[in-house]
C-alpha cells in the first residue's frame, strides 16, 4: 500500500493569519527546522509548525520546499507558547514565530560559529625574524611583536592591527606562529557572603518548589535580592544539567550582573541576550542556550523565548518595569509570557522587585492571590538603612534651578569624599525654545511635540521621531531674535553644576553620552574608584545600579508626573522615584534623598517619604477598583495610524460601528485622540475596550479582528490592537 503524501505547513513573516503548505522535497523534514521556500517571486526562510497528510489547496497550486537545514529551532513547549502568545495578543501567527527567530537564520547566514582560536609564538619568532621582513609589512611586523610579549584569541587581533586575520594566517604559514583551541580560564569561584535571616528565609521557601509556583519577592532597594537569585541558582545548576533564564528590564544592567554572576559560576558557560549584541554573537548565544551549553541566560525581554535544552527556572528582576512591554508589532510582555512559559514547562517563577506592579501585587496580596508572598525589610549591608527622603520646596519658577538647601548638601557631600546622584529624567538642555515677543514655540513638523533644545551642538531634536535641524537665530513668526529656551533637561542641570561646583568631576549619562558598548562598564569602574563626585542622569541610572560611595541624591523636575492623563502615572512615579531613591546609601555611609518639587505634600511624595508601597498600592487599588481598571477589569486599546486625519478617523468609526454589532458585555470608549495627536508623520486614534473578563474581551477580539483584516479600508491605515496595554 502506497504512503500517504505528506504537506508541509510553514510559518512566514508576513501579515496574515495563516501557515502556508508545501510539497516536501527529498530532504528528511522535521517540526521546528527551518526551510526556504518559494513565496511569490521571493525565495524566504520560514519554520515547520507541521507535517499533515490533507491540505485544502489544490495539489497542482502547492510549491516545493527548496531546501532544509537540519537544526531543529523550536521544541514542542516552545511551539505552544508561540502559539499562546499568537492567539492572545492576536498577531498572525508567521510574524510571531519569524520574530523570535535569529535575524541571522532569517537571513540564510546561520552557519554555525567556529570555535575561536589562540595564537601563540613559537621559538622561531624572536625580534631578529622580525628584522628580516620587508620594512613595507608594517601591520605583521607590528602583530608580531605582540605576540612575541603575550597569546592573542581571535576576537583581539584587529585591536592590534586592521588586517589582523590576513596577518595571522601568514605568521601561522610561515610557521612561526601556531593556533590552537581557545577554552576559558576558570577561576576560583567567590565565596558567597552570609545571608541575614530574611533572606535565609525567603531562599528557604524558594529551594522547597521545584513545580510551577509563581513567587513574589518584595524587597526594599538594597535588601539583597540579587544574592538570593545567586544562591538560588546554586541549588539548580550544579546537578541535572539545569538552564536558569534570568530576564532584566534593559541593557545597561546587563553587564554588572553578569559580572555578578560569572564571579560566582566561573565553571558554568554564561551568555547574554540583547540588543547591544552583534547578529552574530547573538545567534552564538541563542545557540548555546538551544544546545544546553549555557547554565546561565541573561537577557532582555525577548529573551523569553529562547530554546532551551532544560529549563528548570525563571527569574525576573525589576518586574514592575515598563521595558518588559514590547510596543511595536508583536506587542507582548515578557513577564506575562514568562509566566506562561513557566507553566507549559511546569517550573518555578520567581519575580523580585522594590515595587511591585499593581497587577502583580493584587495577585499575591489581593483577595484570590494566585502568587506566593515573600518580603524583605531590611538591607543586606550591615548597618546599612534605607535613605532619609525630604521634599524641597521649589520657589517660582523664575527661581535658581537648584535651591540652596540641596546646593549646601552637595557641597557637604563633596567635601566629605562622598558621591551625588542628580536624577531628572530628560535628557537635552531644555524641552521647549519659545519667542519672548510673540510665545512661537519650536515645534516638530511630523510629531504633536515641541523639539528638545541640544546646547552643546547647537541643535533641536525631536526625541520621538528623531527629527533635526539647527537652532533658528530668529522666530519663524515675527522675526524675534530673541528666543529662550525653557525648562530643564540634563545639560542644563550639568552646566549649573559646573558652575556651581568648578573643581568636582561632573559625569552626564543619558543615552545621548552612553553609545558605546563599555560606556555603562567605564561608568561603573569610574564610580568604585571615586574618580567621580556629581553623577547628572535619567532613568538610566534609576535602577539596579550598586554605588557604595553615593550618599546623596536629588530629584529635580519629576513634578510634570503628577498630573498625568494616563491612570498608571502616579504609580509609574513612585516607582521610578522609589528606585532611585535606593542609590543612595546601599553600603555602611548614611543616604539621603532630596526631591525638589513645587507639591511638597502630595500623596505620591507622602508616601515616598513614609516608605510606605503597601498603603499606597492600597489606595491606587481603591481608585482602581471605583474606576473598573486594570486590574479589576481587562483591557485591550485599537491604536489606529494614517497620514491622512479623515481615514484615520473614518476607520476608527468604521471599527466602532462593527464592534457594537457583536453582542458583548464589552465597554468600548472612543475613537479618541491620544495626547501626541501625530507621530512621526502619521494622525492618530484610540479606542479603548474594557471588560470585566478576561474571556468576555478575548470572544470579542478574535470575529472584531478578522473583520477588521479583511475590511478594505485597512489597507489604508496603519493599525494594531495592544491586548494589556500599560501606556496610554
């Protein structure tokens, strides 16, 4: 009896909701690997989700699979996430598997990386050889008295010459130089410090669950929580071959907790996933993870759905951060999708943080908790407290930048050799350039957003679309040379200081300062080593950071925070604030946190100084609860994009009209302007659906969408459904 035919369903990254079938070809194919194929008049990569024997295309129309690799990308728990998370954020399902896959695989250039190599003299190679070369082989002559001193890997020949690779390969034909396998050098690993009680408790209650249990570690900033993913980890990668994936909410906290960790774990491979990496190390990583090699993953929110061999624990740090959202296409969070994943795998979850999403708050203190509640009140450093914080009221705001009060206590720091973090969370000179005669302001031509004014270059920036151009000498209006700017952005606040304090070492990171991969590294040592006194920053330096020598620091200009539309403000600002607060005075030298505002008692303010997160979650919980929001309802926000005002509002009004036309419990407000009305280029609309379900959304969602997609108009607009938005 003749074998039944089979047809391959092949995920593609392009936007509709469907796998596409092929033929097979000679090749044994396999679920999870990754083949080309033809789509059109292109020739793609796309992934296996299945190998069925019924098609419902005409045989005849079917294409062959052009070739087939033999890694196999994605396993069985892996394929249901995928899908999970496909279903629920409603993006078709080509896309969201194509967007978790290595851009190298994509492209075709996913050949496996060769192991790197050490160069090492041999005795032939001394100054007379090198001597006897032609004077004109300045580049091997140079490269070859390098390696008369010291071995060279691979990755460090062009930071001796430019042509490092051609020159070796010619040292290592000429016999003078020999090649050999590079393996790490392990060192001893370091001793673990002594846990104080709480912590012994709250690890004690970790190391007892090895099946899916979801924890919350709630920790004051300092308290040790780092340590106790350090010992945790402990208990599961040293047997059974176990993977730990920990997630952080950005990059620049990657490389001091990778140092962390490979201090500790000298013996167990380590990689990192991120953003800052090239394609190539990425895939390398992403590899090492896959095959098992890697005990330790590190890695930002995409992270989360990186193939593992065996995964036995996931840890979340800094949950609360709004990093972990993805806001373009596949619009997941990684925590929520951590959770899932943590499920299908059925292991333990572990989410650490000072301050805890109001969702995930209700889930372990709320009256049907779901997650397991673990606290630390006090800091890990002996002898060492949470910061003193005060509230310095601002005069008018005709007034110093810097009162005087926090100039005497940065001046008090200083002289005692002790560091000052100077926190305002915009970066530039100043956010607005106006017209003293006429008030003309500079505003953004694609965006609803007046440009930022960048002194040292002369420049203003659009810092949502990136649009520049050069600071006018006069207004656009009435001819005015006469144009100021207002309000404070970082290198306004770095220019006072430097006024202010002439002979200390000033320091400004934002992202317009901190390019550079090493640029958080040389920070950091610059940091321990006292060679700077005034640390000026944004959000950058809000979290994560260790500064044992930072005593002091000074919040300036968060007030615009507090009268927000957007419902998750205050609780966004508390955070922020209660995460930098935490800088200052991490080790046995006495903090102090100084928050310049013109609201010195509002409750936000209040409830800093009181250190107190549970009565204010309780009170935010309370207004949430009035006010059906998350989470005690389930929301999901259409966001609709045209370069034309008439067809973005005429297809909100559309998506309106058919949303009502199902019958749901669903509440839909809208179609409304947000508050950046255009961005970059293109007028925009909202709409807003709120239900008391999480099915009763999820029923609605699906019929809306496929309507939506297949409306005529869509091809018109730029739109996208964000299922659990946290901005609005």
């Amino acid at each position: 009896m003749a074998a039944k035919e089979k047809f391959i369903q092949v995920a593609i990254d392009v936007p509709m909701d469907q796998l596409f079938d092929y033929l097979p070809n000679d090749q044994i194919l396999k679920i999870g690997q990754y083949v080309k194929v033809p789509f059109g008049r292109r020739q793609i990569i796309g992934i296996i989700c299945s190998i069925s024997s019924a098609t419902d295309v005409p045989r005849e129309k079917l294409k062959k699979i052009l070739s087939a690799e033999e890694e196999i990308i994605f396993d069985k728990n892996l394929f249901k996430l995928l899908h999970f998370v496909s279903n629920y954020y409603h993006h078709p399902i080509g896309q969201t598997i194509m967007s978790v896959v290595p851009s190298r695989i994509k492209q075709a250039k996913g050949q496996i990386k060769k192991a790197e190599k050490i160069y090492e003299a041999t005795n032939k190679l001394n100054l007379e050889w090198i001597e006897e070369l032609p004077k004109r082989k300045v580049r091997l002559r140079k490269l070859a008295q390098a390696l008369i001193l010291n071995s060279i890997r691979d990755s460090e020949l062009n930071n001796f010459v430019s042509n490092g690779r051609e020159c070796i390969q010619e040292l290592v034909s000429l016999e003078v130089v020999i090649a050999s396998k590079w393996t790490p050098k392990i060192n001893q690993a370091e001793t673990p410090p002594e846990l104080n009680n709480e912590q012994k408790k709250v690890l004690s209650a970790l190391i007892k669950k090895h099946d899916n249990v979801a924890w919350l570690i709630h920790g004051i900033t300092g308290s040790g929580k780092t340590e106790i993913y350090l010992q945790l980890l402990n208990k599961f990668v040293n047997k059974d071959q176990s993977q730990v994936l920990i997630l952080v909410p950005e990059i620049n906290l990657t490389p001091q907790l990778e140092a962390r960790f490979k201090l500790r774990f000298p013996d167990k491979t380590l990689v990192t996933l991120h953003s800052h990496l090239s394609d190539i190390e990425r895939l390398d990583n992403w590899r090492k993870a896959k095959s098992g090699e890697a005990k330790i993953i590190i890695g930002t929110r995409l992270a989360v759905f990186t193939p593992f061999l065996n995964l036995k624990l996931i840890i979340i740090d800094e949950e609360h951060d709004g990093s972990f959202k993805q806001y373009e296409g596949l619009r997941y969070h990684a925590r929520d999708v951590a959770m899932m994943r943590a499920k299908y795998e059925n292991i333990p979850i572990v989410l650490g943080t000072a301050t805890p999403a109001l969702e995930t708050w209700f889930n372990a203190k709320g009256e049907f908790a779901k997650y397991s509640y673990l606290e630390l009140t006090n800091r890990a450093v002996k002898n060492a407290k949470l910061p003193i914080i005060h509230t310095i009221p601002v005069g008018d705001k005709y007034g110093p930048i810097i009162s005087d009060i926090i100039i005497k206590a940065i001046k008090s720091r200083i002289e005692r050799h002790e560091q000052v973090l100077i926190f305002i969370n915009r970066r530039g000179y100043a956010p607005v350039l106006v017209c003293s005669n006429c008030s003309w302001s500079a505003n953004c031509e694609r965006c609803s957003t007046r440009l930022v004014v960048h002194l040292k270059t002369k420049r203003l920036r659009c810092h949502h679309c990136g649009y520049d151009t050069t600071i006018p000498m006069q207004c656009m209006d009435c001819g005015n040379t006469d144009l100021h700017p207002l309000g404070l952005g970082t290198q306004k606040i770095e220019q006072s200081l430097n006024q202010l304090f002439p002979k200390a070492n000033i320091l400004r990171v934002d992202r317009d300062t901190t390019r550079t991969k090493d640029a958080l590294d040389q920070l950091y040592q610059r940091m321990n080593k006292r060679e700077i006194d005034i640390l000026v920053g944004t959000q950058m330096l809000a979290k994560g950071h260790d500064f044992p020598n930072l005593s002091l620091v000074v919040v300036i200009d968060a007030d615009n925070a507090l009268y927000s539309s957007d419902f998750r403000a205050p609780e966004r600002l508390f955070s922020q604030l209660m995460q930098v607060a935490g800088r200052a005075g991490r080790a046995e030298i006495k903090g102090e946190v100084l928050i310049q505002t013109a609201f010195p008692n509002h409750p936000v303010y209040e409830a800093l100084k009181a250190n107190n997160f549970s009565e204010f979650a309780k009170s935010l919980l309370e207004e949430r609860k009035q006010m059906q929001l998350s989470p005690f309802s389930f929301n999901a926000l259409l966001n609709v994009e045209a370069k034309s005002l008439d067809n973005s509002l005429a297809f909100s009004h559309m998506a309106l009209e058919k949303a009502n036309k199902f019958k749901s419990s669903v509440t839909l407000f809208g179609p409304v302007r947000p508050i950046m009305e255009r961005l970059k280029g293109f007028e925009r609309h909202q709409i807003f659906l709120q239900a008391k379900s999480r099915s009763e959304l999820q029923n609605l969602l699906k019929p809306w969408i496929k309507e939506l997609r297949s409306h005529p108009m869509s091809n018109r607009v730029k739109w996208s459904i964000d299922v659990d938005p946290i901005e609005f």
